[in-house]
C-alpha cells in the first residue's frame, strides 16, 4: 500500500474525482484533498477536514495506476476510482 500512498502525497492540497462502481454507484469532487492511513484503514478528506471515504485496504485485491489515476479493485466487486482533476 506504499504505492497509493507515495501517490496520494503528490496529490495533496489538489482537487481530485472519485468515482466508485459496482453495485453502488457514485461520483464526486474533492477540493484539497488530505488523507491519514490508520489500521488499514484509508480515510480521505477534503477542504474542511469533513471525511469523504474510507477504504479498508485489506479488501484491495489489485491496483492500477495511471499517469492522474488510480484503481483500487475490493473484493465486494467495487471499483474505485481516484483521479486527479486537471
């Protein structure tokens, strides 16, 4: 999990897109993102320290990365997006 969170530093303070498929749907914008890893557990938060999504990433059975993007595969047939906002 060092690699989602070697990328998250770069991408603090940045607007970034969240977009979950699977059996739930959902896509929404972070403004100035910041985010704490504890227990496994990746809390993600925005401009007013109001927490946005957690992920435990003991479900997370595969990761792509992209230039701007990541794709984080759970095992409840989630996929969730973390983009970058140009």
């Amino acid at each position: 999990m060092q690699e989602i969170e070697k990328i998250l530093n770069t991408w603090k303070e940045k607007n970034i897109i969240v977009k979950q498929e699977g059996f739930i749907e959902s896509k929404y914008k972070i403004e100035k993102l910041s985010y704490k890893i504890e227990y496994e557990v990746l809390s993600i938060f925005g401009k007013e320290d109001e927490s946005y999504i957690k992920i435990n990433l003991n479900q997370v059975y595969q990761i792509e990365k992209e230039k701007n993007e990541i794709k984080l595969y759970l095992d409840n047939d989630i996929c969730i997006s973390l983009k970058l906002q140009q």
